[in-house]
C-alpha cells in the first residue's frame, strides 16, 4: 500500500510539472522542426501567463482525484481526474488557438444581435399597425 500512494503521488507530480519532470533541460537542434518547436515554445508563455491557474486546478484537481481513487480503491476520484485534465487541456486549447475561437464567436454574436434586432423592429412595427387599424376602424 505504501509503494502505491508514492507511485500515485509521484504520477500526480508528473502530471501537474508535465514533460519538465523528466527532462530539466532539452538541448537545441539544428534541424528546422527544432527551430519550429523553440519558436512555438517562446510564445506559449506568453499566452499562457493569464491561463496558468488553470493549469495549477486542473493539476490540483488531478492529484486530488489520484488520491481519492488510492484512498477509496477506486470507489471515487475519477470525476476529479476527468475534470482536472479537462481544465489542462482546456488551458492548452486557449493558448493556442484564441484567434480561431474568438473571430467566429464575434462573427457568431454579431449575426445573433442583428437577427434579434430584425425581429424586434418586425414586431414593434407589426404592433404599430395593428394600433393604426384599430384607430382607424372605431
């Protein structure tokens, strides 16, 4: 029981640390994909400076989830654990693809606003006739 909560308390270190646990330090290489990789690495900090406490929730959420399952024998935690890599992802996600997600949730309520004020002058006018009718008609 011992060498399981080590076990699990090390996967969860793994997991809120990610691949910097294993590997301190990569070198550079020459190849272009290397240069590719420094230059998408140099910006997702950057990106990420305002979404990290999702990562450190998400990772918290995962070791809780982690010990819950040890502690329950798998009775419970995994709800914890699927949220917790949900919210890392969901970090990740942002980061990166921003600018793809926002221009059509622009896009998306701009058509919605003008669809709503459509209706809005439709049945305002709408009224406005029947009223006109009505006075007409006494």
């Amino acid at each position: 029981m011992g060498k399981l909560k080590w076990f699990t308390i090390l996967l969860g270190l793994f997991f809120l640390f990610g691949c910097s646990a294993l590997f301190p330090s990569m070198p550079t290489s020459a190849n272009p994909l290397g240069r590719a990789m420094e230059a998408v690495g140099s910006h997702t900090p950057n990106a990420t400076n305002e979404l990290s406490m999702l990562s450190w929730v998400g990772g918290l959420a995962t070791i809780v989830g982690i010990a819950a399952l040890v502690i329950t024998r798998g009775g419970m935690g995994m709800k914890a654990i699927v949220i917790g890599v949900c919210l890392i992802t969901l970090n990740f996600v942002i980061a990166n693809y921003l600018s793809w997600i926002l221009i059509p949730a622009l896009i998306g309520t701009g058509c919605i606003s003008l669809a709503w004020a459509y209706v809005t002058v439709r049945d305002v006018l709408k009224i406005g006739k029947e009223i006109e009718k009505q006075e007409n008609g006494k």
